[in-house]
C-alpha cells in the first residue's frame, strides 16, 4: 500500500506542478519570481490541466487517508488503489484532450474506487 500512496504523490506532483510548469516555459521569469505582477495568461490545454488538478485535490485527502487506514488496519486494498491511480490518469488525460462523456466515466470510476476502499475498511 505504501507504493500505492508514493504513486498518488507522485501522480499529484506531475499533475500540479511538473505539467504546467513544463507547459508555461516561456513564462520562466514570471515562474521563478516572487509572482506579484498578473499572471500571464492560460493556454486553453493550461486551464484543463489546472482544473483537473483541482478535481485531484478534492479526492487526494479521502485516497490518502484511506490508505492509510488500510496499512493500520492490515486490509489489502492495493489493487483497488492501483486502479483509482490509474483512472485518475485517465482522467487527466481525457480532460487534456477535452474527452467529455468518457472524462465523466473515469470520474466516477474513481468516485467508486473510493467508496469500495471505505466498505472494505468498515
């Protein structure tokens, strides 16, 4: 289960910070200020990263103490966790390329695999 929260972490760490970063390079100097000045404006392709990164945000606590409350508790939810991993980043991706029906779907795939960690810990 620990890989599983290292691989949430890191998945939030590309997603928050790496990702649009990577994709705001011509804005170095306005990245490394102290950013009192306006923000440069968002690409289309930033503003979806940036809201899927607050979707990630919202589920990121609920994951995480679950997890941890399966390692307290010795109940082995690795494959369900390593599922929710993975829709999450079918979830970013199909937010990126603006694939709506399906970005619905994997939201609440992810959604479902929260809710079956919680019945299996209870």
């Amino acid at each position: 289960m620990t890989t599983m929260i290292v691989g949430a972490l890191a998945l939030t760490l590309f997603q928050l910070w790496l990702l649009p970063a990577s994709l705001n390079l011509q804005n170095f100097g306005y990245l490394i200020s102290s950013r009192d000045a306006v923000a440069p404006e968002k690409t289309v392709l930033q503003g979806r990263i940036e809201r899927a990164g607050l979707n990630l945000r919202e589920s990121l606590p609920a994951f995480l103490a679950l997890s941890l409350l399966a390692m307290i508790q010795q109940v082995d939810l690795t494959q369900i966790a390593m599922i929710w991993i993975g829709l999450r980043v079918l979830y970013l991706l199909s937010y990126m390329f603006n694939i709506v029906y399906v970005r619905t779907l994997f939201w609440l795939g992810s959604l479902g695999c929260l809710i079956v960690m919680a019945c299996k810990l209870l």
